[in-house]
C-alpha cells in the first residue's frame, strides 16, 4: 500500500500560549428525552399528569378499571391535576409505560413515592412484565385516607434478568375510588443523590474529565414563547412545587432536573457551570423590548446569578440553602441567550447591553458572553458593548471541518474576545435539520469522528484564545420516537448505554492535554494536528489526524528538548468511515494503546488510514 511521506515539526524551545484550563466541557439541554428518559434518573413518565390536558398519556388501564383526569381534587396549586381511578373489581388499576419500558436490574432497590387518597386501599406497586406473567418487585401501600398524603416504599428485585420488559402497576385491594399525583420511581443514583442522574451515563460523562458545564441549553433555554422558557424559578424547591413545561422538541418537561440538580450535576463532575439567561427573546420569533419591558428579566438572571453565588445571608442564597446546598457555587461565566442570530428584530444589542451593565455592576468579575460570534455576519454582532466572550456554533460535514481546520482560526485575533465554541458537532453527509436525517442511526459514524477530530485540533492549537468549547448534542434515546437531532455523543435505552466512535474521539483529546501550546508544523499535508505540553512534566501530546485512505509516514522533528525517553505511548482510534457503535455493538470502534520504541528527537510513525491518533513523549 501506498504511503504519504510527511514532516511533523515541532518546536518545543519555548510554549506559544498557555492552553485554557476550561477548554474541554460539555453543553447539555432537554433534547432526544435528554434528562426526562435520559440523565435524569426518574422511570415514571408522566408523572404529575400534566403531560395532555385531555388524557393520561402514558397510563393505561389495568383489570377494566375507568380513568380520568380531574382538575377539582388536585394535590396543590401547582399540580393542577390528579389522575381518579374508578374500579368495580379488586386488583384492577393502572400501568405506567415508563420511558419506552423499565430498567429492570437484578438485586437491586427502586424508591417509589406517590400522593393518593381514596378508599379502594391498601395498594399493590408492582415492577411486571408487559403481559403480566413476571413480576419483578413488588410491594404494598397502606393507610390510604380520603385526604392526600405522600406514600415511600421501596421495591427490590431479586435474581433476575436485565431487561426493559416492563410496566410499573399500582392496584387496589377492594373496589371504590382512587386518586394520584406525582408517581415516581428511582433505581438507584449516581452517588446516591435523591431525585438523582443515571450512574452510567455520569460515568461516561466524568471519564472525559470536563472542566465545565453550559445549561440549560440551547433552545430549551429560550423556549418556544416567553411563557414556556426555562423558568428557573419554578424548577427549585419541592417536586410537588415544580409543575414543569412544555420543552421546543416537542414533549413535556417534569423540571425534575431543575436549576439545582444542574449545579450538582457540575459539583460530581469536578465541573464550572457555565450558565446561560433568559435573554428575553424565544424560538417563534415572541421577544422582548430593551428598556423598562426587559428589566424584569434582567432582574431574574441576577436573582438566579444569587442563588448559585449568593452568601446564605442573601435572598436567594438563603433559599439554596434552604433547598439542601449552603455552600454558594464557583461561577465565572454567564451567557446572556441562546443563538440570538435567529432574532430578526434587530434587539440583541440593545437587550445583551442591558443585561450586561446590569451583571457587571452587580458582579464585576463575571465575564459575559455574547451568543453572537464572528460566524455570524457583522450585522447581527453586539457593537454597543465589547462581550467578554463570543459563543460560536458549528454543524458541519465532516469533509468540511477537514478542509476548514488547519486554517479556521488564524485570522481570529488571538487578544480576544476569547471564543466560546458552545456548539459544535460533524456530520457525515445530510445535515441534522434535513428530514432524510431521521432515516440515519442516532449517533454518528467514524467519518464524522475524523471531522470531528480535526476541528478539535484547530480548536485546541488556538486554545489560549477559544477558551472553551463543547459538543452537541450531547444525548440521544435511541429508542423509536425520541430522537430530534442527530448525530448525538451518547445513545441509551432504559437500560444500557454507549458511546459514538466521536465520543471516544473526544475523550481522547479531553483527558490528555497540557498546559502550553508548542508551534507546529506540517510538509506534505494539510496541518490536522496539535500539540501541548505539561510544563511541569515535560510530556508532550501530539494528536494527528489522518482522514484518508493510505498511510501516513510521518518524521516527527523534536526541537528545543533535552531529551526524550526512548519508549513512547500511543493510543489509536481507527476504523472505516462507515464504521460506528451502537446498542448491539457498543465497543466495535475504540481506541487502542500500544508502546512504541526508538525514540528520539526525530523519529518516524506511521499513522493509519482513517485514524485519529495520539502519541504520548516524556521529554525533558
């Protein structure tokens, strides 16, 4: 087989740049059932019965009993709605579908909690099969009244096999009426939290060691209309004070993963929060007026920027505290909207300066950051303040990132503003928002990866100045009827979970990286490399991309070292283009690692076709 003979140069006499430590991170927001079904641990679907204003979606009918939802024996004035379950026989009741089934596990306990009254008690919960011929837990509530009262139990399955299987059923002991609210279920949580995340899913999230966190989106932060924006203020506290909303992607929102649940999810990560406020402008075009009509929303962003910041003594600092957090969180970032190049009132200025002034006269050291970036023409750009940052979003095709990469950031002024990529992901061919898109698999292909993959090497090469950025989305349910976009980093079902050749791509790059930049060069191709060192350490990681066909010789020049150890590591994510991972196949692209010997301050390695490879020196 041919090879390309290549000449990788790197000078290592003194670093070019400092490389941000917050360079890698993650953006998340509810789309694909991302938390609902997704993050967020929670197995009963629908549970406040909010979902449909008509019927009990996702509830069904067990031994012939009637169901209805009723807006007169409602729980509270938050959860306007109850479900009243009228059966003649006992044993009759209702099912829940969960999301596209349970994770039924072996061994393992399920904390259920529900509002009921009535008098068809005491109550059978059971963990079944969908045909009712296995039951995998159950369990029994008593002491039902005729006035609401909150019920916990705990199921706990024995010896069984994993599967999703199931329906979650609550049944009566004798005939009457009965009345719901709030049904949950639990399985067990990443670190054991209440109201907690799904621990595989957190794990594969912690092994890429992200340095920060955007919530809550993205589109979900806007909404489609003001009236259905993220609403932080209703999704603190109790759950039976959350009532949810309406989310863009089409599908119901519990707000179970609410402002507080996100600033933990940052805290297990080791992770910042970057938080992004309701801006004042929402998806169908609703927005509003800079002046005296916006200043309650500015008013809103300070008051959540003093709940996650806020001493114990403040307003706001008191009521997280009060909600389970004293200690304030880190924050050093705020962005103000989401993809305001989409508004076509002309607004954004005026809007992103009021809310600036306002959030650096009450918080000087905040840095704040513009969701206009110089992707976007110089018309829609803020003029009338300097953003500290610029959020830049790229969806492209792969072929598309390979070509722009070695080039892309180069006419950026590296003085800042600093760059936030805040979206970012590579597809193989047809764009995410074309509808032959959905005849795709939900997470993405080794061709994309390689794109994927030389964009992070364009990106982390300018890292002194792109401070940050992050992949989109984030999370897929794979299952039928819940993906929205794709391609997405990580797919699951109830039940298990896997990672997209991009995410092992990601991890890569994200969990081996230094605290400098070094100068590199390349003769022979185009440059889809980078290159940092530890400056404590002296180990140098090269990361090369190699999109095509044939095999890469590269002479690797070391200059500027001392010495480097003879032996190196190396780590090679490698396969097709059209290769890629799935539920039945979770690990059939990953990487690699091998030592390799004959080191020195030149030496040659050759990288294989369609591969994204990382190559690990000691060097002094």
């Amino acid at each position: 087989m041919k090879k390309q003979n290549l000449t990788l140069t790197i000078d290592a006499t003194k670093a070019t740049g400092k490389v941000s430590p917050l360079h890698y991170g993650l953006m998340t927001e509810e789309i694909n059932y991302s938390y609902d079904g997704g993050l967020y641990a929670e197995l009963i679907r629908n549970r406040a019965f909010l979902d449909d204003a008509k019927n009990p979606a996702h509830w069904s009918s067990v031994g012939g009993a009637t169901l209805a939802l009723d807006t007169v024996q409602a729980v509270n004035t938050v959860l306007t709605t109850s479900l009243r379950v009228e059966v003649e026989t006992a044993g009759a009741g209702v099912a829940n579908a969960g999301y596209w089934g349970f994770p039924i596990k072996p061994n393992t306990r399920y904390k259920a909690s529900l509002f009921a009254r009535g008098s068809a008690g005491p109550l059978t919960l059971t963990l079944q099969s969908r045909d009712g011929k296995t039951v995998y837990a159950k369990a029994s509530v008593t002491g039902l009244t005729e006035t609401w009262k909150q019920h916990t139990i705990t199921l706990t399955t024995g010896s069984v096999a994993p599967t999703t299987d199931a329906v979650f059923t609550i049944t009566v002991s004798k005939p009457g009426t009965l009345w719901l609210s709030l049904v949950s279920l639990f399985p067990p949580t990443w670190k054991n939290r209440p109201n907690g995340l799904r621990p595989d899913i957190m794990q594969m999230l912690v092994d890429l060691k992200p340095a920060f966190l955007r919530f809550p989106g993205g589109n979900y932060l806007e909404g489609n209309t003001i009236a259905t924006r993220f609403d932080w203020k209703k999704t603190i506290g109790p759950l039976s004070g959350r009532p949810g909303h309406p989310c863009p992607w089409g599908y119901r929102s519990s707000d179970g993963m609410g402002l507080l649940e996100f600033l933990l999810w940052c805290e297990d990560m080791g992770a910042e929060p970057v938080l992004g406020v309701y801006a004042g402008y929402s998806l169908r075009g609703e927005f509003v007026k800079p002046g005296p009509e916006l200043e309650p929303y500015v008013q809103e962003a300070l008051e959540e920027i003093e709940y996650i910041t806020g001493p114990v003594t403040s307003k706001w600092g008191a009521q997280r505290a009060k909600d389970g957090h004293p200690k304030p969180f880190p924050l050093r970032y705020v962005e103000v909207g989401n993809e305001d190049f989409f508004d076509r009132s002309g607004s954004y200025d005026g809007r992103f300066a009021q809310f600036y002034d306002a959030i650096k006269k009450r918080y000087p050291s905040l840095k704040v950051v513009s969701t206009v970036g110089n992707e976007q023409p110089a018309s829609k750009r803020v003029t009338s303040r300097r953003p500290d940052v610029l959020d830049e979003h790229y969806y492209r095709k792969a072929a598309d990132f390979i070509r722009d990469s070695p080039t892309h950031f180069e006419r950026y002024d590296r003085k800042g503003p600093e760059i936030f990529v805040g979206e970012w992901g590579a597809h193989e061919e047809i764009a995410p928002w074309l509808p032959p898109s959905r005849n795709l698999p939900a997470t993405p292909s080794m061709k994309a990866a390689l794109g994927d993959a030389a964009f992070m090497t364009a990106m982390e090469r300018h890292s002194d100045f792109v401070t940050m950025q992050c992949y989109a989305p984030l999370f897929v349910n794979i299952n039928p009827g819940a993906r929205q976009w794709r391609p997405d980093l990580i797919g699951y079902d109830a039940l298990k979970s896997y990672g997209a050749p991009s995410y092992y791509a990601l991890k890569l790059f994200s969990t081996r990286v230094g605290d400098e930049l070094l100068k590199v060069s390349l003769t022979g191709a185009p440059l889809l490399t980078s290159v940092t060192r530890r400056s404590k350490s002296g180990t140098i990681f090269i990361k090369h991309v190699n999109p095509g066909e044939m095999p890469q010789s590269v002479t690797i020049q070391l200059q500027g070292v001392r010495s480097v150890k003879p032996e190196a590591t190396v780590t090679t994510l490698a396969a097709h283009p059209d290769e890629t991972n799935s539920m039945e196949n979770p690990t059939k692209v990953v990487p690699t690692t091998r030592k390799i010997s004959g080191i020195g301050s030149s030496f040659t390695h050759t990288f294989a076709p369609y591969s994204i490879t990382l190559v690990q020196l000691e060097t002094r």
